[in-house]
C-alpha cells in the first residue's frame, strides 16, 4: 500500500460484504458477476495513470508474443517460435502455508519445456515486493503466464495482458471450500484466464502436484499458441 494513495474500483468493494474467501459462506454469492468490462476498464485506468503507452496498455498476449519474435529478429511470415514469459511471484505472503519461494516448482517447469520447438518459454522468478511498484507492473505486463500464491500480492497479476492465465495456490485448510482469497475479483477479471490451485495438497503429493502444474501451464501455452 502507498503511504499517500488512493484507488476505487466504483462498485464499493472488491468482495461486497464478504471476508474475502476465508468462509465457505463467502462462495454462496458472488459480488462482481458480470462485471469483467468494468475491471478492465480498471486495469487501463491505472496503467494510464502510470504513464504507459497507449499501445502497452491494450496489447493482448498475442501481441505480445507477435512482438516478441518480431524483437529477436524474426520474420512474422515464418515459422519463427514465439516467446512466453512465465512469472513466478516468490514468498508473496506472510502466510506460512502460503508463502513459498518455487525452487522446486522453477527447476521442474524450466525442464519440462527444455527442447520444446514451437515456441520459447522464460522462467522468471521475482520477489516483488523487492522492486518498485511501476516494475512490478511492466514484469507482469510481460507476462503469458503468472504463478502465485493468493492474497494481497496477487492484486499485481490485475496488470497482465488480456489472454493471459493466473495460476493461484490458495490455502484450503481443513475446508475444500475456503480460503480463495479474493476470488470473487480475479475469478471476474474476465480478460484473463484464472485457475486456483489447493497448496496443502500440492505440497503433500509434490510429484503429482508438478505434474498438474506442468500440464495446465502446457495447455494454456498451447491455448495461446493457436493463434501461430
């Protein structure tokens, strides 16, 4: 939070009058259906007021990738590969269950692409709260794929590229039904595509909990590639 800040959506809250996803009750309703223009309405707002280029604020992921290659010299009509940015948000909450720093995570993705033909893939990890607000932003804005866990430090991923994916890892606890964290905005940030994921579980089967990791951030690398 800055010391001197202030920012409005314009519908009251981001959650209503919910606890943010720490109930099961807090799934019941949803307090920003429909509501996916509005965000990105949001999104363009603040990335203008942060001074970014018209053409920065609108690029999709598509565009993105399109210039990506065109930036290592590639020619559009060939079949040059294109590059996706995957940003992993290391130790983004105080929370013990979820903070964590990826190594693992890191490591496993980095290889599971190695050799792949179609298309680059960049591992970046990044502690953001280690870098300014207005880097934080251009990293995401950069960004195919984000990785984090949920709370007050995925609020950064509102700044990827329409297309993009967020994966979360939220904290289930002993209830399969809370702890999504803010679910009720980034499930509605309807631009991107947003899947969550139970950190307990992951850490417990961590084999079988690479292997989903691997296999979503595959699909959705495969989703965007279509396009090529």
């Amino acid at each position: 939070c800055a010391k001197d800040g202030v920012a409005g959506l314009g519908v009251l809250t981001d959650h209503g009058t919910k606890r943010h996803g720490w109930l099961a009750e807090d799934y019941n309703q949803m307090h920003n259906h429909g509501r996916g223009g509005l965000l990105l309405q949001f999104r363009h707002y603040m990335l203008r007021k942060f001074a970014f280029e018209e053409s920065v604020v609108s690029r999709t992921v598509s565009q993105l990738a399109r210039q990506s290659r065109d930036d290592d010299g590639g020619d559009a009509s060939a079949a040059a590969p294109v590059k996706f940015q995957v940003l992993f948000s290391q130790n983004s909450s105080s929370q013990k269950e979820r903070r964590r720093s990826w190594i693992n995570e890191i490591r496993e993705v980095n290889n599971a692409f190695l050799g792949e033909k179609r298309f680059e893939v960049v591992v970046k990890p990044v502690e953001l709260p280690n870098i300014s607000v207005h880097e934080q932003i251009d990293m995401t804005l950069q960004s195919t794929v984000f990785v984090t866990a949920c709370g007050g430090g995925a609020v950064t991923a509102m700044f990827l590229p329409p297309g993009a994916t967020l994966i979360l890892f939220y904290d289930e606890g002993e209830k399969a039904d809370a702890g999504r964290l803010d679910w009720d905005y980034l499930n509605n940030l309807g631009y991107l595509r947003v899947h969550w994921l139970p950190v307990r579980h992951f850490v417990k089967y961590r084999k079988e909990g690479n292997d989903v990791l691997i296999g979503l951030i595959k699909r959705e690398l495969d989703f965007n590639l279509r396009e090529f």
